[in-house]
C-alpha cells in the first residue's frame, strides 16, 4: 500500500511540473500532459515502468477517472457556473447538449454500421463514447485568448449536460439496441428517462438538504467537507439506484453553487470554498490527461489505422451534423460561433474509461478500445492545437483594433510617468541638477499631454473601452473596500456580525456587477 502511494506522488509530481511548464509557455496543459504522457509510454524510462504498469490496468484506471476524477471535476465546474448564465444561453445548450446528443449518437452509430462494418451493438456502444464531449483544453486556450463569455459559457454548459445523456445512453446500448423495434425503442426511452430524471432527482434532493444544512454552520473548512460528501454522495447513491451519477452530480453542483451559496454561505466561504475546488480540479485534470497519455500508448493502434481514419471521418461528420443541425434554427448565434462548437467538441478521459469499463468478454471491446483511442489522441493533439488558430481566423476574440490601441497608450502612459517618477526621486536626492530635470521633466510633460490626448480620442472612438474601465475600476475599488473591513476585523474595531454584513454587500455588488457585464 505505501509502494502504491509513492507511485501516485510520483504521478502527481511529474503532472504537476508538466502542467507548471506548459502555463509558463502559455500552452494548452492537458494537450502537453496527453502528448508527454504518450511518451513516456513508448520509451522505456527505468524507475517509471512499475508505475506505467500499475497506471494503465483497466480496472485502475476506470475506477480513478470514473469514481474519483468525475465528481470532483463535474462539481468544480457547476459549483461556480451561475444559474443566471445557464438560464440566458439555455436555447443553444439544451439543443446541442440533448438534441445534439441524441443526433451525434445515432449518426456516428449507423456510419460505423455500414462503413467500419462493426455489429449494430457495438457499433452504437462506440456512439455513445463519442457523443461525449471533454472542453477542458479548449475552455483553457479560451480563457488566455480573451473569446467572448457567452461562447465559453455554451461550450461549457453543453459538456456539463451531454456527459450526463452519453454516459445515459452508454448504458442503455449495453443491455438494448434501440433502433431494432418499436419495442426496444420504446423501452430505450423509458430506461433513458428513468435513468435521467431518477439522478436529477437525487442531486437535486441531497443538494436542497446539504443547503439547508449550512444556515446552520459557519465555518468554510466544514462547509468544504459538506460539499465533497454532497458531490460523492450524489454519484453513488445514484449510481446504486442504476440512475446517472453524472446527471446527479450536474444538478447537485449547480443547486448547491447557486441556491446553497445565496441562503448559507458566507462571501468568506464563497471565496475558500471555490478556491478549494479549483486547487482539486487543477489535480484532477493534471492527472487525468497524463494517465490518458500513458494509457494511449498502451494500444496498439498501428495495425488498424485505416480503421481509425475512417472512425475519424465519421465523428467529425456526427458532430457536424449535430451542431449545425441543433442550432439551425437558433438565433443569435454566429455562425463563426458554430463553427468553434463544432471543432471544439474533443474528446477525452471519460470515453476512454468508459471503454475500459467494458467487460473483458465483450465481443468487438478491442475494436471499441483502438476506434476510441485513436479518435481521442486525435482529437485532443489535432483539435486541440488548431482551435487556437481557428478561433484567430474566425474572429472571435476580444482582441480588436480598440483593444489594442488602448492598450498600447495605456503602456505609454505609465512608463512616461513611471520615468517622470525616476527624475523626481533623483532631483530630490541631488543626483541631477534642476537644470537637467527640468528638461527631461518637460519632454516627459509633452509626451504625456500627446498621449492623454490620443486617449481621449480612444474613448470618443470606441465608447466601450470607458465602459470597460468602469466596471474594472469598479471591481478593483470593491476588492479594496473588502480588504479595508478585512483589516477592521483584524484589529477588532468592528465586530465579526458587522464584518459579515459589510462582506456580503460587497460580494452581492460584485456578483451583480459580474451578471450585468456578462
């Protein structure tokens, strides 16, 4: 046990160190932890072969991603997702996350019927596993490119609900073929309802109860606890009812995030709580994709490559269909936009445990093992490294003219006045003769007038950047009144009741102002 247990440190570390590098390049991590990971698989490195060996055991590597990864990843991303953002993009994500979904599946499961030739059961099995989307690489590169809110909030607010319907419909193919009659169709939709709407109602109920429970308590380290057992807890119990562990966790975190954080969370919670979550996410993806990595490498995906390519073809054609088709008739919705969705859709660690999950004596599991494989390395290294390029072609970024313009002066600016700031300090000091600062203090003075002038037409020009300026004045200045009553508490000249008032303000200020811009 404690061999095992420095296997795992030693996992941790090399994950942590590749995910530290790849942040200071400005690189996608998990794209740099899934193409490292397969290296080291492929060469023989002495000291990491025990721990490739252990990693890449099916029931091991199923049993961390699936039981231990997933709910932590799937709570972390609700937990902090506004209702309020889901509810105004609700059009678009239900479409491509249900009927998407459903579309991807049935598509992707008859192309591989009648072009890989795989038998009907099988070959929607490995529908399933590709309908699931995984948007951490691309929601990571979003984030250093500045691309428009809303889009990320879609991206994101899809994957959340259509890994609860693939992992529902995973399910279902293993015991009935739906498309064989209007028998196994019909009971295809009552286990899919059944299975669907029980998790909803375990994670709604058992996130209610975990609210509930926190008008009770202050004290974020406990609160913290509350919601590891209320994530956990929604994924077995649901699980052992045979209902979608996914789906419960989904609403269990988007209740407790919203409802749980408005009625018995402290902003001093808040804060800690989401913190907390982000330090076990950054983990969790860390590991996952380097294990996705090692577990690539693993599969011999050389002999049946022309197999792979055409599996390729058909998801990239499934997901084509699925999206432009869900969002047909949706408006307000560009179609540079649809066009990101449809190449952002990669796919990752959850198809793979789940097709390791497959029982050893499933006919067509190692045909199901290498099509998954090679579509997800695919996926994650070709999809991966060319949305960037793709989102810069198409547009969508924040980056325009006025941005960089503004932000081009705004340098100017403060390196004039840090410079006029120098010359002061050394006047002062007598290191220059007023002669000599005199003149440099004049050119700085007609470099600053000539550069608050070009600022002033910056504004005229394009009013949204004074717009922009308010809100992060406005942010940063709440920021200084929280540590002001901070330092308050501290000292003791108020009381703890009347800090937690003047914090919750401040928080409700921030959220509101965060609602409106958004």
């Amino acid at each position: 046990m404690e061999h095992q247990f420095e296997l795992v440190l030693l996992l941790l570390a090399i994950a942590a160190g590749i995910t530290a590098l790849a942040k200071k390049l400005k690189a996608p991590y998990p794209i740099a932890l899934v193409i490292v990971g397969a290296i080291l698989g492929l060469v023989h490195i002495p000291g990491l072969e025990e721990l490739k060996g252990f990693i890449v055991e099916d029931e091991i590597f199923t049993f961390v991603i699936v039981s231990i990864f997933l709910p932590t990843l799937l709570g972390e991303a609700t937990l902090k997702l506004p209702f309020s953002h889901l509810r105004e993009n609700k059009t678009p994500i239900l479409a491509m996350a249900l009927f998407g979904t459903l579309v991807t599946y049935t598509v992707i499961g008859f192309l591989a019927v009648y072009i890989l030739g795989l038998e009907l059961k099988v070959a929607f099995i490995f529908a399933a596993l590709m309908a699931a989307t995984d948007p951490v690489s691309v929601l990571s590169i979003f984030k250093s490119m500045g691309v428009n809110h809303r889009l990320a909030t879609i991206i994101e607010g899809e994957s959340l609900i259509n890994d609860g319907v693939a992992y529902v419909l995973f399910k279902i193919s293993l015991t009935t073929f739906i498309f064989a009659g209007f028998t196994e169709l019909g009971q295809g939709l009552i286990e899919f309802f059944k299975t669907s709407l029980g998790g909803l109602a375990i994670g709604l109920l058992l996130a209610y109860l975990f609210s509930k429970i926190l008008r009770y308590f202050d004290d974020y380290p406990l609160e913290i606890v509350f919601s590891m057992i209320l994530f956990y807890s929604s994924f077995f119990i649901a699980e052992i009812f045979h209902f979608s562990g996914v789906i419960s966790v989904v609403a269990a975190g988007l209740v407790f995030g919203n409802y749980g954080a408005k009625i018995g969370m402290s902003p001093t919670t808040k804060l800690n709580i989401k913190t907390f979550w982000d330090v076990l996410a950054l983990i969790a993806n860390s590991l996952v994709f380097l294990m996705v990595g090692l577990e690539i490498a693993n599969i011999d995906i050389t002999e049946k490559w022309m197999m792979i390519l055409l599996a390729i073809l058909i998801v990239l054609i499934g997901r084509s269909i699925a999206i432009y088709g869900s969002l047909a008739f949706t408006r307000h919705i560009p179609l540079a936009w649809k066009h990101v969705f449809n190449w952002g859709g990669l796919k990752g660690s959850l198809s793979i445990a789940l097709a390791l999950s497959l029982p050893v004596s499933f006919a067509g599991r190692e045909d199901i093992l290498v099509l998954t494989f090679g579509v997800v390395l695919f996926s994650l290294v070709v999809q991966g490294l060319t949305i960037k390029p793709l989102v810069n072609v198409l547009g969508v970024t924040k980056t325009k003219e006025s941005s960089l313009s503004y932000e081009k002066t705004l340098s100017e600016i403060h390196q004039a006045t840090a410079g006029r700031r120098a010359i002061e300090e050394m006047k002062d000091e007598a290191t220059i003769s007023p002669l000599i600062f005199n003149k440099l203090d004049d050119d700085y003075q007609k470099k600053l007038n000539k550069l608050h002038k070009e600022l002033e037409n910056l504004y005229n020009k394009f009013p949204r950047l004074q717009e922009d300026q308010l809100v992060s004045a406005r942010k940063k200045s709440l920021y200084a009144e929280y540590e002001a009553v901070e330092e308050l508490a501290k000292q003791h000249l108020i009381s703890s009741e009347t800090a937690e008032e003047e914090y919750k303000k401040i928080i409700d200020l921030l959220e509101q102002d965060k609602e409106e811009t958004d």
